[in-house]
C-alpha cells in the first residue's frame, strides 16, 4: 500500500466514523474532514467515492433533514430552507424537499397545531394583543410567513366562536 492509498484510506476511515454519527450534506463532511487537516484533493476523492457508493447522497439528506424539520419539529419553509442552504444543499433540492414535506403536512396544518398547543385549552378569544403578537412571533420565527399567521389566527378565533354556539 503507498502513502497515498494509506491517507486516502485514513480520511475514508474517518468520513465513515463522521457519517456513523449522523447523517451529512457533502459540504458538512468536507468541512469537517478539512477541518481535522486533511488534504483537500484526497478529500475530494474520498467524497467522490463515498457518492458513488451512495454513502453519501445530498438528495436523500435534504429529504430526511426537511422531514425532520417540517414533521417532527413543524417548522416553517423559510426555516428548513434556511437550514438546508446552509448544509450546502442546492436550490433545485431544497425545493424538491420542501415540496415533498408540504404533501405530508402543510404549512397551514403546522401553523394550526402550534397555535392549538400554545393556547392548549384556553379560548384564543380571551388572549390579549399582547399575548397574540408574542405567539405570532413565535411563529415568525419559526419559519411560518406573517400572512398565514395572521390568517390561521383568525381562523382559530372563529373556530372558537362556532364551537362555542
């Protein structure tokens, strides 16, 4: 075995234990492989090789981290965008992600469960201006557009009157 197939071996041994821990965009394994020091070429190799070998798949990680983001912790499109462009995920499959997150569960959907459970058995109607903008801006910030908020806030409040007839 040369030196170089001993250092390529070396940086493949440890994207394997990188990737063991949890699941990585290609540019989060480069970084983190660059960032203990390794050569950017063998590095390139090494992520060419692990994508070949479907190891390493940007497709299917922006699938499963958009699920993650917009199922399990409902939060909103401008949210799991975000997260996704900085993992280094392209335009093209952020937009894939979303939408197949969306089909599972809207925005609207989310933005209705987080308010059902901000409020848990209270009457929407009963919450002040004030209790309604910090919840509305718990939402923002969540990713959810201020629109929909506004809109699903409104909903909630009548949901509330036509239970209540």
């Amino acid at each position: 075995m040369t030196r170089e197939d001993s250092l390529q071996e070396k940086v493949r041994q440890k994207a394997f234990r990188l990737l063991a821990v949890k699941a990585r965009s290609e540019k989060e394994l480069r970084a983190k492989l660059r960032e203990k020091g390794f050569d950017e070429t063998v590095v390139g190799e090494v992520i060419e090789n692990l994508r070949e070998l479907k190891y390493l798949d940007d497709e299917s990680f922006a699938g499963q981290w958009a699920q993650n983001l917009g199922v399990n912790r409902l939060l909103g499109n401008r949210r799991i965008e975000l997260s996704l462009r900085e993992k280094g995920i392209s335009p093209p499959l952020i937009k894939k992600a979303i939408e197949d997150v969306r089909r599972e569960i809207n925005e609207a959907e989310a933005v209705m469960i987080l308010i059902r459970k901000k409020v848990k058995s209270r009457d929407i109607r009963e919450m002040d201006d004030r209790e309604k903008v910090r919840l509305a801006r718990n939402l923002m910030g969540k990713g959810f557009p201020p629109d929909l908020i506004f809109h699903m806030l409104k909903e909630s409040k009548e949901e509330f009157v036509n239970d209540g007839e």
